[in-house]
C-alpha cells in the first residue's frame, strides 16, 4: 500500500511517499527539479520492489527551506530520512536533476547504497549541454507554474513523446504540483558548481544507466559518459525522450526490477525489447578512464 506522510527530518517538515510493503531492499527515489512526489505514483504502482521518495524543501508538500543547501547536504538529508525510517541500506535512483543527487548519495554513503539507478542525467555542470533555449525554458519553474505554457513548450523541452501527443501533455500538466520559488531557486544552486566527474570512478555500487534518444534536457553523451566513468555500469537506451520513465514505465519497471535483482540481473534482459542494452556491466569497450 502506498502511504503518503509528513515527517520531521533535520528541522524540515517533509513528505515522505512509501511503498515499503514489498519484500526485498527498498528503492529511494530522487526526482527532478521542482517535481513533487506525486508524479511518481506510477513507478510505485508498476515497481515490484518496495520504493520511497519524499519532496526536497519546498517542493511539493514539504516546508521550505530559507537556508541553501549543496548536494552533499541534500544527501545528507535524505540519509537522516532513512535512519527516520530505520532503513540501512538501499538502492538509489535518480531522474534528471535528482541523478546528480543519487551520484552524490552513492559516493557520500557507499555503506548505504547496493545499486545505483540513473535516468536521463548527466554528472553535472561538466556535461554536454543543451540549446540554449532548452537551458533557458529550465532556469525557472514558470512551466509548472502556466499549464498553457508547459503545452507550449513540452514538446521542445522533453522531446520523444511530449512532441506531437497533446494528450499526453495535458495529462502530465494536470498531474504537475507548482514548486515554491526558494524550493526551484535552492535546487538550481545546489547544482551550479557541482560535478561527479572526479569522483564517478570511485563509486562500486553497480549502475544502470538509462537514457532517452530524443531527450533535448540532457543530451545522449551525457549517459554514454556517466557508464563509461561509473566502474560497473550498464547503458540502456529508450526510444523516447527526457521523461521516459513515464512514457515507456512498463519497459522501465521490468528493466529496473531485473536489475536491482542479482537473481534475474544473470538472466536474459528483463525488459524484453524494452531497451536496447549498448553496454552491459564491464562493456569491453576499452580501458575505462580512471
């Protein structure tokens, strides 16, 4: 059963979603900026694994935050979360804004984190960018704030599917929970700066790297970068955009379920015809850079 709650955690009254019913190792989700708990629901339902996630400050329903914080402070939120919840270890994943957090996390508490899950991110301030339009439409939350200016603009900023189903836009716009603008304004200065290249080759934690092939936010060399710096890492890619996770959520859930399963993780691809898989775990493709 999925429970949505308000939890005192280092000061902040956050919203904390779980699904922690399920057998095996939980899932902590970070999602994307500005984006609230909510939008996850899907991958709550479809994931077999118990999952949690829970909004950073000012986002969603949790308390703001006048005070900023960097990335290893937002991961060491997210660690008094778990000892809140009395939960030792995890899988982490992260979705665009929240994989920078999720690399944070997995380098920050290696004793914490099994395996690492990234979509549809980058390491960070040292990456491949985007058009400059693309980086300018990101700089504010007015998208969640305008839901005629999120139709106007979604196609040109998620790509894959978002381009030509208005539906689908309509959809997700109805499902969006504006940030405040301190919430959006502390998540951006969390990230300026911020990189994991000089530390990705010290992660051990197993990775899955996923990644849409028409994603304008976060270009396509971005994962290809993160799975050849990460020391075991898979590369999938999805034939969709920025926010696959959604749009292909059932491929996404069999692929991520299989993998945080050392079981199945041996067998043929979980996902089917899902993904396609251009590197598995220690991919031949050379020395990796170290």
């Amino acid at each position: 059963m999925i429970r949505d709650r308000f939890l005192g955690v280092d000061g902040h009254r956050l919203r904390v979603v779980t699904e922690l019913d399920r057998p095996g190792t939980p899932l902590l989700i970070f999602n994307g900026i500005g984006a609230s708990a909510g939008l996850l629901h899907p991958l709550f339902e479809t994931l077999k694994v118990p999952v949690l996630t829970f909004d950073l400050p000012g986002v969603g329903g949790s308390s703001n935050s006048l005070v900023p914080r960097r990335m290893f402070q937002f991961a060491r939120l997210a660690r008094r979360l778990l000892e809140a919840l009395e939960i030792e270890r995890c899988h982490v994943m992260g979705i665009s804004w929240g994989g920078g957090l999720a690399q944070q996390f997995a380098w920050q508490y290696p004793e914490v984190t099994d395996r690492l899950v990234l979509a549809a991110t980058s390491p960070g301030t040292l990456m491949v960018p985007p058009r400059p339009t693309v980086m300018l439409r990101m700089a504010t939350p007015w998208r969640y704030l305008s839901a005629g200016y999120f139709r106007q603009i979604a196609g040109e900023i998620y790509g894959g599917d978002f381009r030509g189903d208005q539906v689908l836009r309509e959809r997700h716009a109805r499902k969006m929970t504006p940030p405040s603008i301190i919430g959006y304004l502390g998540q951006l200065y969390a990230l300026s700066g911020w990189t994991s290249l000089p530390f990705l080759h010290r992660i051990q934690a197993p990775a899955l790297v996923m990644a849409g092939e028409d994603d304008p936010i976060i270009p396509l060399a971005n994962a290809r970068l993160l799975a050849r710096r990460l020391p075991d890492a898979r590369l999938s890619l999805y034939d969709c955009g920025h926010l696959f996770v959604l749009t292909r959520l059932e491929r996404v859930c069999a692929e991520i379920d299989g993998f945080l399963d050392a079981e199945v993780l041996s067998a043929p691809d979980a996902a089917g015809s899902a993904s396609r898989t251009v590197s598995s775990l220690h991919s031949a493709e050379g020395a990796r850079p170290g």
